[in-house]
C-alpha cells in the first residue's frame, strides 16, 4: 500500500511539474466547411441517381471500356498513387506497433582486463586487475503506458493518413478515366466534323461538275471554274488538318491508357451513344463526401489533429513500465547457473520541466497544420462548389442552343437546295449559291460541335460529382501492378 501511495505521489509530482511547460492559448483558428449551398442551376435537368463507379459504360461503347479498363490496370500514374497507399500502411502499421508491449531478448559475451579500482576488488577476494570473461543472457519488457494519448493519437494520425492516401487513388482514378473520356469524345466530335466536311466536299465537287457543264453551254466563265476549285482545294486541305488531329488525340488516348504510341493506331471510330446524366435529387446534400479530393483533405485535417493530440500529449510526463530477467556472470562458465539469474521490473519516467519552448514551438507547428490543411479544404470546398454550378449552367442552357442551332441548320438546308436549283436553272448567279454553302458548312459545325460539347460537358458534371466515389462505400480495389 505504501509503494502504491509512493508511486500515486511521483506521478502527482510530475503532473504539477509539467505544468510548467503549458501549451495554453494554442487553438486551430478555422474551422471547415460544412455544407456546399448551389443555386437553382439544374432547373430543366432530369434527377436520378448519383453516378456508378463504372459510369463510362453509359456510353456503351465497349472500345471506350476496354481502354479505360487497361488504363485502370496499368496506368503508371495510378501505380504511383498506390506506392502511397502501400507507404501510408506501412506508416500506420508502424504506428500501431509502438502502442504493444515490446520484448527483446539479448545476448552479450565479453573478454578483458578487469580494473583492480572499479567494482570487482583485486585477488584473492575478487578478479580485478585479470583478464577474465563476461556474459549476460536475457529478456527485456518494456510498454509505454500511454496514459495521455500521444501513441493513440499517432495511430489514428496513421490512419487518416491511409484513409487520405486510399481517397488520393480514387482522386487519380477519377481524373484518369474521365481525361481519358474526354478525348474519346473529343474523337468522336473530330469524326463527326469529318463527315460534315466530306459531306460538304461531295458537294462542291458536284457544284463544280455543274460548272463544267454551264461553261461548255457559255452560261459561266472561267471565273466559277477557278472559286469552285478553290472552295474545293480550301476543304481538302481542312480535312487533312483534321486529319492529323485525329492522330494527334489518338496518341493521347494510347498515353492516357497506358499504352505505346503504335497502340494508337488500333484506336477505331468511336460508337459512343447519345445519353444524358442527369441531376442527383440530393445535390448538393451529398456533394461533400462525393468528391475524393474533398474527402482527402478532410481526412488530412484530421491526421493533423491528431498530430497535434499526440504534441500536446508531450507536455505531460511519459510513464514506461520495464521489466528484465536472464543472466548474468563473470566467467562465461557459471552464466546459468542459479546464482547468475537476475531480474528487475519498474517504471521509468521522463516529464518536462524547462525546455526553452521546444514543445510549445512543435505544438503551435501542428496547429498552424491543422489551420493550412482547414484553409486548402475551404478552398477545396469552394471550388468544387464552382465547378459544379458551372457544369450544369452549361448543359442546362446547352439545350436551347441546341435547338436554335437546329432550326438554324434547317433553314440552311432549304436555302442551299433553292439556291442550287436555282443555279442549275440559270435564275441565279454562282456567287449566291457560294454564299448559302458557307452558311450551311457553319451551321453544320456548328451542330457538330454542340454533339460533342454536350458529351464533354457531360463527361465533366461526372467528375463534378465525383464520378461515383462515395467515402462511406468501399471503393474498387487498386488495379495490381506488377
């Protein structure tokens, strides 16, 4: 009973003593966002669902699911992202190992003169001033008792950190497969233009027919034969500009998928089905645990308080329990005999008392963490919350432009057939005819290019919303990489 009340009183003692390194007055100074507010942005938009992990098959176009499936499986930008993962484990399994007991066996055996002035007396009532051997065999214990947290607190900073570098890769894949979507959409529009151009060049090749035909009859000159060459000429040399864009995206998508530039050349027409992504009812209730980089950042905020748990656990005492047996002798003979076995068991305390604000220094260091990571996630949040107003601002007013370059088309369409028929029938000169092709050619780009701006804004409102990722559902697991 006195040696408990002894030990309740060194405790005590330290406790009062630690006291003069004080850590008061440090406190986080922000505090993170806790809701994204949108405006009435999605108005006209269909709502459903928040989007599948494997929301490109949408799409069904089974060459873009094979490249994003090998892009999943070999991308080294996705290989790199699960190096961190495999690091931040290795770190918390560390962690977690200093909070158990350890136990450590040793085995010492020396050779040497012993000093006739230390501690063994010289002969004949001891060995000093001999050359005699030493051995010392034994088990050593020792546990940190952790009665402030700081191991705890280190654990659980591990943790998060896993939990950040795990939403790192679901942030990577993201912006992986939606990159990767976005130039075989891109693709897709680059098809679509040609045909508008092909369709436009057959065109004027037959304009330029007709014009050889009035010439022999004296009803156009040499002047029409030259603007239709022209116009012909002009096109074919936009197709091959087109053409060579064609491969340049190709090769990116050969890259983003983890392949080699010939790859690319096996990449087809894309035969990507109209669809449209619609608008989760719950937008955007649910946004902030949508989005892997938002979730990322929240678990750093939080292995940075945790941090800064275990600093200010340092302000108190450090209580280790140890304890020892083996053996020890002078004479490595008589090393396990019975009257070599020794044992000792005890605790060992270290507190601060005076430290010239080391510890204080360390803990505003962890707070100001905690305030920097706060500060980037409020950022974070913000952007996020711009990025997805943008998106559906765009598709929703996508669809009106759609229809106003629709009926556009249509009445280009007409003009052009009156303008031709009028030409072969000699009631109108060529130069009109010119004039209602270039307004047809435009009107149709224009239209090609909305197809494809819809799907590109499409693709990117997926990655708005986090493309399916959600921190409280297990995630895919990391492709495996060899």
């Amino acid at each position: 009973m006195k040696n408990i009340l002894r030990s309740t009183g060194v405790v005590s003692l330290a406790v009062l003593l630690s006291a003069c390194v004080s850590f008061q007055t440090l406190e986080p100074a922000l505090q993170p966002l806790q809701r994204i507010d949108l405006p009435s942005v999605s108005r006209g938009l269909e709502h459903a669902e928040w989007p599948n992990d494997n929301w490109w098959t949408m799409f069904g176009d089974a060459q873009l699911d094979r490249l994003i499936d090998h892009a999943l499986a070999s991308s080294p930008t996705l290989s790199a992202a699960q190096t961190r993962i495999a690091r931040a484990r290795a770190a918390a399994a560390l962690a977690d190992a200093t909070h158990s007991p350890q136990v450590n066996g040793a085995l010492d055996a020396s050779y040497g003169l012993q000093p006739e002035n230390y501690l063994i007396p010289k002969p004949p009532l001891g060995k000093g001033g001999e050359y005699v051997s030493q051995g010392q065999a034994s088990i050593n214990f020792g546990m940190d008792l952790d009665l402030w947290g700081r191991n705890a607190a280190l654990i659980h900073a591990a943790e998060n950190q896993l939990k950040a570098a795990e939403f790192d890769h679901a942030a990577a894949r993201l912006a992986l497969t939606t990159s990767i979507a976005r130039a075989y959409a891109q693709l897709a529009g680059q098809y679509d233009l040609q045909d508008v151009l092909l369709a436009t060049l057959s065109q004027r090749q037959n304009i330029r027919t007709l014009i050889d035909k009035r010439v022999a009859s004296g009803l156009d000159t040499k002047v029409e034969v030259k603007q239709a060459d022209t116009n012909v000429a002009a096109l074919k040399i936009e197709l091959e500009q087109l053409a060579t864009a064609m491969k340049v995206t190709r090769l990116q998508l050969a890259a983003l998928a983890g392949d080699m530039p010939a790859a690319a050349e096996n990449i087809e027409r894309p035969a990507m089905r109209a669809t449209a992504v619609n608008v989760p009812a719950t937008l955007p209730l649910n946004l902030l645990g949508r989005r892997p980089e938002l979730a990322a950042q929240r678990a750093r905020i939080a292995a940075a308080t945790d941090d800064a748990d275990a600093a200010k656990a340092q302000f108190y005492p450090n209580i280790n329990l140890n304890a020892m047996f083996g053996f020890q002798a002078i004479g490595l003979g008589r090393l396990l005999d019975a009257g070599s076995f020794t044992n000792s068991v005890g605790p060992a305390i270290r507190l601060p008392i005076f430290d010239a604000g080391r510890l204080r220094a360390n803990y505003a260091g962890k707070i100001s963490e905690i305030d920097a990571a706060i500060a980037q996630y409020n950022q974070s949040v913000l952007n996020a919350a711009q990025d997805v107003s943008e998106q559906l601002v765009r598709l929703s007013d996508l669809g009106r432009e759609e229809a106003a370059t629709q009926e556009a088309l249509s009445a280009a369409e007409e003009a052009h057939r009156l303008a031709t028929l009028r030409y072969r029938g000699g009631l109108s000169p060529y130069l009109t005819v010119l004039t209602v092709e270039t307004q047809l050619l435009a009107q149709r780009r224009a239209m090609s290019l909305l197809r494809a701006r819809r799907d590109d804004l499409q693709i990117s409102l997926l990655r708005a919303l986090g493309g399916g990722f959600d921190e409280n559902k297990t995630m895919p697991p990391p492709a495996q990489t060899h």
